[in-house]
C-alpha cells in the first residue's frame, strides 16, 4: 500500500525537489544540514502521509526558505533541473511507493550517496531507481538497527545489558531477529533508546 493518493505523488515530487533546489542553489546550505533539517522538521512526517496542506500550500521553495532560517525577498527562476532537484523528485516518489518514513531510508542510505545514482537514473523508468534503493536498504539491513546503534556506540552486548538491565540474551535475540523488537515492551526500547542516544522509533524495524 502506498503513502497517500497516488493525486498527490506528482505535487509531492516537485515539492520536494524544490526544497532541495531552493535550499542548496539559492540559499547555498550544505546538502547534508538540509536533509537533517528536513527529517528533523514536522514537514517530514506531515509530508511523508501525504497532507494536501503541506504539499499542496506552502511550496516546497517557501519551507527551504523557513526551515533555514531565511527572508524571501525573490525566487530566481533556475532554467536547468540541477541533480538535486532529481533527488528530492526521485526520494518523494520512492518514500510514497514504499509507504516507509524519511528517517527510515536515510538511517540506511545517506542522501549524499542517493544523489550520485542521478547520473545513471534520472533519464530511465523511475522504477529502475526504487529497485536499486531497495537493494541497498536490504544489504544495509543486514545488521538490526539495534546492533547497528550499539555498534557506533561503541558498546557490547553485555555492557548494554548492564546499563539497561535488559537481559543479554534478550538483546542477542533483538540483534538476530529470533525476537521482533517492534513488539519488545515499551519500557525495553525507552532504555535502549535512552542508553544509545537515539529516538526509540530508530529501534524499530520497517
């Protein structure tokens, strides 16, 4: 099932794309700081299930503008679609298609390397693109978000079963998938979140 209407994709597309466009060819803000601004932002959510006001009222140049802290004095017209225009076009349609969080794809591919597959995927059936996404999620997702995180964390098993009294056997089985850990009780993930320092929604698995 898809994110919302398949009315709304075309606008969704172009939303995004502006964001990006106006963002780093107008406002000259690094291409990472604008994604992080974007996942941060109620946009992302309000966006990502679809709500006619945000992709249908503000444009998506009118956020770039808000959420880098800028006055809209005159939006120069850009004649040639630059690539970051494709990756917010390409990205809205692949989040809509797969019906999965932004935060979601960027815990797993990180916006700069979606922006080099423009060059070999932005002339061919859009398709082509989200096949290649879900490759490289699912060689990504090799590791459970939660082993993930605790690796970059530089912990153990055993040490963060210290610091959240959690069992270790129980976290082995969270990291090996023999236990779902959407379904883990809400006190588990609030520790884990907590002692990983990361949002308890980074824990779970699409």
């Amino acid at each position: 099932m898809n994110a919302y209407s398949d009315l709304y994709i075309s606008d969704a597309q172009d939303w995004l794309g502006e964001f990006f466009e106006t963002s780093i060819y107008v406002l000259n803000v690094d291409l990472k700081e604008v994604w992080k601004r974007f996942i941060l932002s109620q946009y992302s959510l309000s966006f990502g299930s679809g709500d006619p006001f945000t992709i249908l009222g503000k444009s998506g140049s009118e956020v770039a503008f808000e959420l880098c802290g800028k006055r809209i004095d005159s939006l120069p017209f850009i004649y040639d679609r630059p690539p970051e225009y494709w990756l917010g076009w390409a990205l809205a349609y692949y989040q809509w298609y797969k019906n999965i969080p932004f935060h979601f794809i960027t815990n797993h591919i990180d916006v700069e390397t979606i922006l080099l597959m423009y060059k070999k995927y932005h002339e061919i059936d859009i398709m082509h693109f989200c096949n290649e996404m879900d490759r490289l999620i699912k060689t990504h997702r090799k590791e459970t978000n939660l082993k993930r995180l605790r690796k970059n964390r530089g912990l153990s098993q055993k040490e963060l079963a210290d610091i959240t009294s959690i069992p270790v056997r129980t976290i082995q089985q969270y990291e090996q998938r023999q236990k779902n850990i959407n379904k883990a009780q809400a006190n588990y993930i609030f520790l884990l979140a907590q002692a990983l320092s990361c949002s308890p929604k980074d824990l779970l698995e699409y």
